[in-house]
C-alpha cells in the first residue's frame, strides 16, 4: 500500500528530508505525479517548440586535433561555442568500457536502501565533498525537479576514495582523470580561437574545482506535466555530460527568440559520445563570445535513466572577468570581475530560471 501524503509537508519531509527521493515516490507506488512535482504550463517541455533538427555538424572527432584538419577541428569547437554552447566529442580518450561502467554504478547507488543513500544527505554526510539529494534547491522551489542524484566534490584521490560513496567512487574517480585530458585540449583550443595566450597554471585555475554527479530519473507516470531539470545554464567553465541510450536533454536554440517561439533542441544520445556544454564562466572570459547554453531534461515513462556529468569551474577563491585582452579589443567589458564563491553562493541560492545566474555578473 502506498503511503499517503496528506499534504505537502508530509511530502516535502518524506522525499527531501528522509532521503527517499523522486525513487522512493516511484518505489511507494503513486500512480499519478503529485501536485508539488507539477510545473506550471510554461516550464513543460512543449514537443511544439522541439525541433529534430540534424546535430550531425556538431559531433567532432577529437583524435583529428592532433592532425592535420587541426585548425578546422578548432573553428568547428569554436563555432559550436559561439552558436549553441553544445557539441558532443568521439574519440576523445575516456574508454568505452568505462563509460559503460559509469551507467552500472550509477544504477546501482540510486537502487540501494534509502538508508545507505541518506547517509550522504546535507546536514549529516561524514564530508562536504559529498552529498546525495533530490530536485534542485527543494527549500527554493515551488514545483519540485523529478530527479535524484549524488555529488562528489574532488580535492586529491585519497580523499575521493576515502569518502565517495563505495559503489562508485572508483568509476567516478576514473571518468574524472581520464577526461581531465580531452577538458585541456577542449580549453586551450577555445581560448586560442580568442587569440589570447594563456599559461598553463592560468588555465588549470579555470577549471580547478572538479565535482562529478550521478543523476537519476525515475520513470514518471505523467512525463507531460513534469521535467528533469528546469531551464538553466551551468555555472562552471565547461560541462562533460555522459548520456545513457534514453535521451531528453534539450537545449535552447537562441536566446533572442521570445517564450512562445523558442525552439528546443533535443541532443540524441550518441553511443560512445560525451556531450560539452560552455558554462557561465566561459561565457563571462570570453566577454560574451562563447555562450553557456540553457537546457533542461524531460522525465520519461518508459524507464529510469541516468547522466553522469562533470563540473569544471575555477576554485571558490577565483576571480572571474573578461580576459583583458577582451576588453581591450572590444573596447567594452560586458561582465564585471567577480569572485566565482560568490557567483556560486548565488546559483545555489534559488531555483533555476534560465540564464538569471548571468545578472550577478552582468555590467
């Protein structure tokens, strides 16, 4: 018998506050979405503003960075950053099998007892590197994300192997390192594309904090009135993001277009592929040119899924500005130098709303 939620306290205490998550929900037995999970019309996912549009063009093959198409392998990755602030990379160094390993473990954390998963919940896990939870910022919102999913900050190894949860920790450590690679080139071929020279301490301080998630998305009885994930950006530098075969990740085509014709564009999983998207910081470095993508992620009611995505983004003590190359050659500066704590403190702060995160830093 599935227990019952008088209200939405009963609701709110049961899912965010004891752990049990969008799974648990699913797991008691509801046969319909609560009205706390139901998202005003205007943050669905409306299949008349998706296109099926071709993404074709922007699947690069890495391995030709190395050769001699290297400067149109780098004008491609540009443009995508310029354009969509989305692409996906094949043959980019991170084993296939490990990918594969990655969707395994995944699974296997969200599908323990809710005991062993709520020892990681805010407030009581044995680290800060570590946190498991479910929607966005539950307290902030006011319809609640269809997801769960675990967090695990990276500082050294030691640590990651000492805290990380046990089920995933060495997959998760793993795609982190072997991805640190193919992040590097990734970097140094967007900030070349700037004409702007920076040393290598100077770009690992832009992706100096690492913190890999596991998300999961149970299988929803009313997909339609639900989503994922809210519109957003991310507010790091750039974003590696592994799909499984299932699909719902969409990204906005163009900020100009208005909310009634805006177009969504769905990222089809592409088996062996990582998905990149630019992030705020690289939006704000590069003084507008790169642009961090808005996106969001349906719920499905075929079956649960997960995505294993990985934050790049300077340290809490960072400064982040234009390149001051940028500006002198704009003759502008569109963001103003902040400390990317602070800019952290504020995305964290409230719910998401497209790209609002932006404002902290705009001029």
């Amino acid at each position: 018998m599935s227990p019952s939620f008088n209200d939405d306290n009963s609701l709110f205490n049961f899912v965010v506050k004891e752990g049990n998550g969008v799974k648990g929900l699913v797991d008691s037995g509801v046969s319909s979405v609560p009205d706390r999970y139901i998202q005003p019309p205007h943050h669905r996912i409306n299949k008349q503003h998706t296109t099926a549009e071709s993404l074709e063009n922007i699947t690069i093959d890495l391995s030709e960075l190395n050769g001699p198409n290297h400067n149109q392998v780098v004008k491609a990755i540009a443009h995508a950053a310029e354009t969509l602030g989305f692409f996906q990379v094949v043959n980019h160094g991170v084993p296939l099998e490990l990918l594969e390993s990655l969707k395994v473990a995944a699974h296997q954390f969200f599908n323990q007892p809710v005991e062993k998963k709520a020892v990681y919940l805010k407030g009581v896990s044995p680290s800060r590197m570590v946190k498991y939870g479910t929607s966005f910022v539950p307290e902030k919102e006011k319809a609640l994300e269809w997801k769960d999913y675990v967090s695990m900050i990276y500082s050294n190894d030691i640590d990651a192997l000492k805290f990380w949860p046990n089920e995933c920790k060495e997959v998760a450590l793993d795609y982190l390192k072997k991805s640190d690679e193919m992040v590097k080139k990734l970097l140094q071929a967007l900030i070349s594309n700037l004409g702007v020279k920076l040393d290598d301490s100077r770009l690992d301080e832009f992706t100096g904090m690492k913190m890999v998630n596991m998300n999961f998305y149970p299988a929803c009885p009313n997909p339609e009135l639900t989503v994922g994930v809210g519109c957003h950006s991310d507010m790091g530098t750039l974003t590696v993001l592994l799909q499984d075969g299932i699909g719902g990740l969409y990204v906005k085509k163009s900020e100009e277009l208005s909310p009634e014709n805006e177009e969504w564009i769905e990222i089809p999983p592409i088996h062996g592929a990582l998905v990149i998207n630019i992030g705020d910081t690289l939006q704000i470095l590069s003084n507008g040119r790169y642009k961090s993508a808005e996106h969001r992620v349906q719920t499905t009611s075929i079956e649960s899924r997960v995505s294993v995505p990985i934050f790049n983004a300077p340290l809490p003590v960072s400064k982040i500005g234009p390149l001051a190359e940028l500006v002198t050659r704009d003759g502008v500066a569109r963001y103003r130098e902040v400390v990317f704590e602070e800019y952290m403190n504020n995305f964290f702060g409230k719910s998401h709303d497209g790209k609002n995160s932006l404002d902290f830093a705009a001029i």
